[in-house]
C-alpha cells in the first residue's frame, strides 16, 4: 500500500512537471517507465489549441438563437406591438377631438382656460399631439 | 464573467432564463468541451460537434436537477454526442472499420513524422478501449488541465484516490498499448 502511494505521488508529480513544463525527475523505476506512457498521452491529447475566436462567436451567436427558443423574453405590456398601436391611435383620437372642440368658436372651456382669447400655443400644442401619434402609429404599422 | 459563482448557482440563474449566467457557463467550458472533442473526433468535424453538444446543453438545461454536478453532466452529453457521431458515421458506412482507423483521422497529420503519427493514433485507440473512468481521469488531467486537487475536488475523492485512480489508467494504457489485459 505504502509502495503504491509513493508510486502514485512520484507519478503525479512527474505528470505535473511535464504538463507544466520543468524537467521530471523520477526515483523509481516503474514510474520512469511510466513517464515514456505520459509523455505519449501528453503528445496525443494535451489541449494545445483552444476553439478560435471566429468559432466561439459564431458558435455564441447560435446558441443565443436557441436560447430565445428555449426562454422567450417575456415582454412588458407597454412594449407589446398591440398596446402601442392603441396608445398611438388614442393620442390622435383625443388630440383630434380635443382640437375640434377647443377651436371651435365660442367655446366657453376654452375662453375660460385662456382668459377669452384662443391662444396659439395651446392650438400648436394640440397640433403637435396629433401629428406625433400619427407618426408613432405610421412607424408601428410600417413595421 | 461572474468568476466568483459557482457552476450550480449560474446553472440555476440560467434555468431561469438568465443568458448573461449560461454565458459564462459557456465561457468557463468552451475549451474544455472543444479539447475533449478535439481529442476523439476527426478535425474537419470537432467544430460541428461542439456546437450540437452546447445546443443539446441549452435545449436540457431547464430538466438539470443537479443531482450531479454540472461539469459531470456536461461531460455526460458531451460523450453521448461523440457515440452519435460515431453511430452516424457507422449507418452512413464511412469508416466502418476499427477502432485504429476511426481514430486516425482525429490526429493532425505534420509536425513529428509517420512515426510520432503512428504513436499517438496507438496511444488514442488505447486510451478509447479503457474502462470510462479510467478515459475520464485522463481526460480531466490532460484536455481539462485540472489539476490533481482540482479533480479531488471535483470528484469527492480524496487526492490520494485520484492519484491512484490515475496511476491504475496510465498503467492501463501501457497495457492496452503492449497489447496487454488491463488491471
């Protein structure tokens, strides 16, 4: 037993040296015997070249398709396609509303909020609003 | 990425769907999985191969129960996809010879001669006809470079176990290469 486990250290500090790449020194016959074996595993197997750059990234972005498919992204609501055509048309819908009933001559909201006069900048303002949702929901629908 | 979690706690991130977690996963076995590869599939294909493996990997993490470690598990696919490989190549009846054949083509031609050539190709038809943990403990030392206290570590064992686990294998390739019954 005690033979064996000094076979075993000589051994696996002979594998370290050639692995690390300082001369093995070996004491016992057997395990110069079987240092000519590590050496020709080392030979045969020892992890000379690592996976190239271009494989590894082309590998990752594989496995990132995958992944998706494994573990779709649950989506916020507010990122959802369907609530944002909503929001886009609601925009329009009261902004337009809102600019018919705030021009609209006569309007006592309207001469209330701005002291009697119609002011330009709240008619910009509406019509900045609609041209916005517009846009927003042209570009969801183009998508 | 994350060097300070353990391979359990990224695995149970990534479960949860967790990409920057499988990453680094990823990251930490790349080479390792590639050198195994490497070391039993013939060139042209080690590339494919690995990327089934990590494929296989993403597609059965979610059912990884860890009552084994990840790496043991890992290794796991990784063999069960190099006998596919090898299966495949059975049925398409290329290479159906033996063992010495199949494993000629994994070793780069160049670089030490016919005769460095004709040694390896014998020492790996070698260390392929060994029992399984004898192949694993040769692997882990030498494609996975861990260490003794590393492959302690890894397999619960004592270091004085692995040592001798180890010394048993090489014997066993000297064995296999003199054309004689393993112990």
């Amino acid at each position: 037993m005690d033979e064996n486990k000094e076979l075993d250290d000589e051994l696996a500090a002979l594998t370290d040296d050639l692995l690390d790449g300082r001369q093995p020194k070996a004491t016992l016959p057997e395990v110069e015997e079987l240092g000519s074996v590590v050496r020709q595993v080392q030979r045969t197997i020892a992890p000379d070249q690592a996976a190239s750059p271009i494989f590894r990234d082309r590998l990752e972005m594989r496995l990132n398709l995958e992944w998706n498919r494994v573990y779709p992204r649950r989506q916020r609501f507010w990122t959802q396609r369907q609530f944002q055509y909503a929001a886009a048309a609601s925009v329009v819908l009261v902004a337009g509303i809102l600019a018919l009933t705030l021009t609209k001559p006569g309007n006592d909201l309207l001469q209330a909020a701005t002291g009697g006069q119609t002011s330009p900048v709240i008619i910009a303002a509406i019509i900045v609003g609609v041209v916005l949702g517009a846009a927003l929901l042209f570009l969801r629908l183009r998508r | 990425m994350f060097p300070e979690l353990s391979d359990e706690a990224l695995v149970r991130q990534a479960q949860q769907g967790d990409w920057d977690s499988f990453q680094a996963l990823y990251d930490r076995y790349l080479n390792k999985v590639y050198n195994r590869v490497k070391s039993r599939i013939p060139p042209e294909d080690v590339e494919d191969v690995t990327q089934d493996i990590f494929v296989v990997v993403v597609h059965a993490l979610k059912g990884f129960e860890a009552r084994s470690r990840f790496n043991t598990w890992l290794y796991t696919i990784v063999n069960r996809q190099i006998a596919d490989y090898y299966r495949r190549r059975y049925r398409k009846g290329e290479n159906a010879a033996d063992d010495l054949e199949m494993v000629e083509d994994t070793i780069p031609a160049g670089g030490g001669g016919q005769e460095n050539l004709d040694e390896q190709i014998e020492v790996q038809a070698a260390i392929q006809r060994l029992p399984e943990h004898y192949q694993e403990i040769i692997l882990q030392r030498f494609a996975d470079g861990l260490t003794f206290e590393e492959i302690a570590q890894q397999r619960g064992q004592s270091l004085e176990a692995v040592k001798s686990l180890y010394r048993r294998a090489i014997q066993a390739v000297r064995d296999q290469i003199g054309g004689e019954p393993d112990g």
